[in-house]
C-alpha cells in the first residue's frame, strides 16, 4: 500500500510539473520535484532515483493505468505534455473503475422510470449489508426524497437512451391547458429533474427553439426515422443557470432581486440558498437584505412565498406588486370561508325571507378568470355594440370552460350542504348592464322555466319562444323548491342597478294589484353585493333595479337550481 501511494504521489508531482508550462523541466528537475513532494507527503528523505523517475514517466505513456499521458520530449532534454490541456485527473475511468460507479448509479436510480428496476431492492440491500448492517447490525439511517406517484418516471430510459445515442423519438403529449394530445417527432436533448419532478429539454422541429416538455404529461414515446437535430446555437448545460426551477424565458435578461428577511430566519436561507447568485447585501438589526440575479418566473414566486411572512420583496417593483397580489388572493380564501353549517343556515334564511347575500364566494383571480372568458366571448361576437345590455343564455352550452370557475368548492359546498343532493342546475344566464345604461326594471317575479319542447301539459301556461328557447309558467309547487344564485362580477350597490327586494314575497304568485299593494305597504331592501359575492333568491321574491347613475357596470351570471322531475315527458331546458 505505501509503495502505491508513493507512486500516486510522483504520478501527481510530474503531472503537475508538466502542466507548468512558463518553465522547461529536465529529468533531473522532475526528480528533484518527486523527492520534495515525497518528503513533504510522507517524510521520506532518501530522496527518488532518476531510474524510477524514468519508470514512472513510462508508466503514465502507456495504457496499463488509462493515462495515456501524452509525455514529449523537446530539444532532446525537457519534458513536457503535447496536448497543453492535458492532465491525468482529466482522463476517462477505465472500465473497473466504470463497472463499479455504474453499480453505485443504479442503486441511486429510485425511479420506476430506470432500467433494472426489479433488481433495485437486491442492490439496496447488498450496499447496507456491506457498507452500514454487517458493521452495527441496525438499520439504514440515510433516507432519499422520492415521490413514487409521480408520473412520466417510465419515460427517463427511454428518453436517456435517444439522447446519447441521438436517435429522434415520436412523443405524444398533452399539455394541462390542452383539450386533445398531440403527436409530433422530438429531438431530445437533456433530462431536467426539479423537486422530483421530470423534464426533458429539446427541439420540436428545424428551429431550433429549445421546448421544455414535463415527462408527466407524456402519453407515449415510440422510435422514428426522422434525422436526429443536434443543438448548435445554445448552450444547453448552463441553459437553466439564471432561473430557479425550469422556466426559462430565451434570450431573457436577469433582474436584480433585494429580499428583507427577518431576523429568526436568515440562518435557514443562508446555509440553503435560493439561487447560486444569492449574496448577502447587509445585515440589519432586525434581519439582512439578500440580493439575486435571475430571471423572474412562477417558480421564483412559488419558492418566495414558501417562506411566507418571513420576508419581504424590496426590488424589483413588479416582483413586489406580483406577489403583493398573490398574498392578498391567498388571504381571500382563508378570509371568506364556508362552512356546511353557514350554507344550512344561509339556505334557510332563504327560505324563511326569501332573500340572502354571500360575499367573499369568488376570489379576484377567480373573478378575473370568469369576466376573462366572456369578454372574450363577447368581443368575438359580430354586430355587439359594448354600450348596449349584454346577454348569454344557455351560458353553460355555450361557454362550457366557465363550469370549472363558477362550481367551485365554495358553491358546491352551498348547493351540497344547504339545498341537498338532489338540486340541479336548471338556467344559466349572463348579463352585463354597461356602465352608459340607465334604464331600470320593474317589480316583477321569475315565473317561467325554460324546457327542451313544448308539450301541452296541465299546469304549464303561458308558452314562448324566444331565440331558440322554450319557456313555460310551471305550477307554483315547482318554482316554490327552486333557488337563484346571482353570481356578481362587479360590486353591485344602489348607485348601478343592484336588485331591490321585497323580503318574505315569495309565498305566493302576484298579479299587478298585489304588486301594489307591497308597494304600497313595504319598504323594499337594496341588495348591495361585493365583487365576488352573490346573491341568492327565491324565484318568487319580488324584484327590481334602478337606473345606473355612478357609470360603473354591472356584471351578473344569474343561475337557477332546481330538484322537481317535469310531468309528461317535458324535459328542463338546461340540467347540470
């Protein structure tokens, strides 16, 4: 053993003699630079013969240890390497030292998606045997973070193998946002893993724009026979250096980051860096600034906001305002919570006063996704003058993508827990009142329901078409167990048309003479409603709007539930 490491120590001193190059080194030169490194090392004072010197510079030539130094000699007396970037601790592993790293890499390989799967308990339990449980006889104390529910894992071989053997593949993917998969030839290029979860880096087609593809949204990967693309123009190693996570913005500069964090937990986030550029600015009494240099992304946020309110984002400004409005939806929905009990309770003073207002049921983001929808809906539909009434019937047919926005667990747990299991949607109608109109409705009731045909049946009354909708008065017993949730888009108060009701009017069907007569005796109650909130109803309350007077919109989406089977093969209009 000594003599090995002897011969290690003068391998290291000639390599390192030979990778000077400001000075020409004799063999003399070489010995005398062994026998220094040996006494330094190892206290060996008798100094090296120049014949194992000699021994040694043959030894590092051949092939026996895979140095295959590339030793010259110039002007017939000093030593040096040809290759002036060449060092022995650059050189390949030979094969023994590569048999026993790939062995150490497959027992890392905790991933389905890895050749030799089955055999990974096997190799587990012979490296704790050997390394750790013949020593102390206990168990494994070293435990890594997997996540075996993650999907796409069955992907990484597959895709590792296209890679170093550039061989294009057939991918069929579908994206979260996609309503169908696709199937195209991909040129893969470099597996990404972040917070256990799988992606693959490379090019789609002749243009070569890097695309990122998440391995759990892979559908299937077979061969195919288009020319392999080899990346030319970017560097793909240091291609996620400016960003935490994977979402990189190409040819996107960086922003100078300055984030406050408190005192109590500046330790945690100095000896755990969020980025390799994090720096600490200054140290204040009650914490320290950092500072980062990458690009802002969803994932820079989403690690931000993991450490909550021991921080604060000084710089950049809108890094601030992001995250400022962030917080603040998060704060919406701890802030504004349902309870089943409050939806039981929130129904039956439905029933007993025929009105109730729930503010706080839709986030702003929610809000947003919604108006979102039909604002684009409605600058798409031709001869739609934006001063004039808006409306959607059959909002659900035809708008199908705002079901996910408006069924939230909010408004399931109201329907669910407060009307009961039985209560289907039965309408659903928008309507945008501009902020130029100033026109009001009048006291009235909503009587009639909407069916798929007419069908004369005893009862049912009243029978129009309008646009292609069907509608009839039902008996009173229907409308009676049926409830209407307004959903509001925009707040709703006295000044731009919110609904005046007239509590405890819902009992009865009334003609004008009766509508009077509460006119006449009762104080209606303006129903002032937050963006967000709703209002819900019984169909039979009497109610109106006023005029607009403050030039601010008023957006509705007016749904009613329902839990009656219609008679004699009618059918409702509109049931989800």
């Amino acid at each position: 053993m000594p003599v090995n490491r002897n011969a290690l120590i003068r391998y290291k001193t000639i390599d390192q003699c030979m990778r000077n190059r400001f000075r020409k080194w004799t063999l003399e030169d070489l010995v005398e630079a062994c026998s220094k490194a040996l006494y330094e090392y190892e206290g060996i004072e008798k100094g090296v013969s120049t014949r194992t010197v000699q021994l040694d510079l043959q030894m590092m030539r051949s092939e026996k240890l895979g140095y295959n130094a590339p030793i010259v000699v110039t002007e017939r007396k000093y030593y040096t390497y040809e290759d002036p970037d060449y060092s022995i601790t650059n050189i390949p592993l030979n094969d023994k030292d590569l048999n026993k790293l790939t062995e150490v890499i497959e027992i890392l390989k905790q991933f389905k998606g890895f050749s030799h799967f089955h055999d990974l308990s096997g190799m587990v339990q012979k490296l704790e045997d050997k390394v750790y449980t013949e020593k102390t006889k206990q168990e494994s104390v070293i435990q890594f973070e997997t996540n075996e529910n993650v999907k796409g894992l069955e992907f990484i071989d597959d895709l590792y193998q296209a890679i170093i053997q550039k061989k294009a593949i057939r991918l069929t993917y579908q994206s979260f946002k996609a309503r169908n998969p696709q199937t195209f030839d991909f040129h893969a290029q470099l597996l990404k893993e972040f917070r256990n979860r799988w992606f693959v880096l490379g090019f789609k087609g002749k243009r070569q724009l890097p695309l990122l593809l998440a391995l759990d949204r892979v559908i299937d990967i077979t061969p195919c026979d288009s020319p392999y693309i080899l990346n030319t123009q970017h560097d793909l190693l240091t291609y996620f250096k400016d960003v935490v996570g994977v979402s990189v913005e190409i040819n996107g500069s960086t922003e100078h980051v300055e984030i406050f964090v408190e005192q109590k937990h500046l330790p945690y986030v100095l000896t755990k860096p969020i980025h390799h550029s994090q720096q600490l600015k200054q140290n204040l009494p009650g914490g320290g600034i950092i500072t980062l240099d990458v690009q802002l992304n969803f994932e820079l946020e989403k690690e931000l906001l993991g450490y909550g309110e021991t921080i604060k984002i000084l710089n950049p400004p809108r890094l601030f305002r992001s995250l400022k409005k962030r917080v603040a939806m998060a704060h919406q929905l701890y802030t504004y919570d349902l309870h089943p009990i409050v939806a039981k309770e929130t129904i039956k003073k439905v029933d007993r006063r025929g009105t109730a207002v729930l503010d706080g049921i839709y986030t702003t983001k929610e809000v947003e996704q919604m108006c979102r929808i039909l604002d684009s809906y409605k600058a798409s539909v031709d001869g739609q003058n934006s001063t004039e009434v808006f409306a959607i019937r059959k909002l659900l047919q035809e708008l199908p993508e705002l079901k996910e926005h408006i069924f939230n667990l909010k408004l399931h747990t109201l329907i669910k827990e407060g009307m009961g299991e039985d209560y289907f949607l039965c309408k659903a109608i928008y309507f945008d009142k501009p902020s130029t109109s100033n026109w009001y409705v009048s006291w009235h009731q909503d009587v009639p329901i909407n069916v798929q045909e007419k069908i004369e049946t005893e009862g049912y009354s009243g029978w129009t078409s309008k646009k292609g909708v069907i509608s009839v008065r039902p008996p009173i017993d229907i409308l009676k167990n049926m409830y209407t949730i307004r959903i509001h888009l925009d707040k709703a108060t006295s000044e731009n048309g919110a609904l005046y009701v007239y509590p405890k009017s819902h009992f009865g069907i009334w003609d004008h003479q009766q509508i009077e007569q509460f006119r006449q005796t009762k104080t209606p109650t303006c129903c002032e409603v937050e963006a967000g909130g709703i209002h819900l109803m019984k169909p039979l309350t009497l109610h109106a709007s006023q005029k607009t007077t403050n030039a601010q919109s008023r957006r509705v989406i007016h749904l009613e539930f329902a839990s009656s089977k219609l008679p004699n093969g009618l059918e409702w209009g509109e049931k989800f």
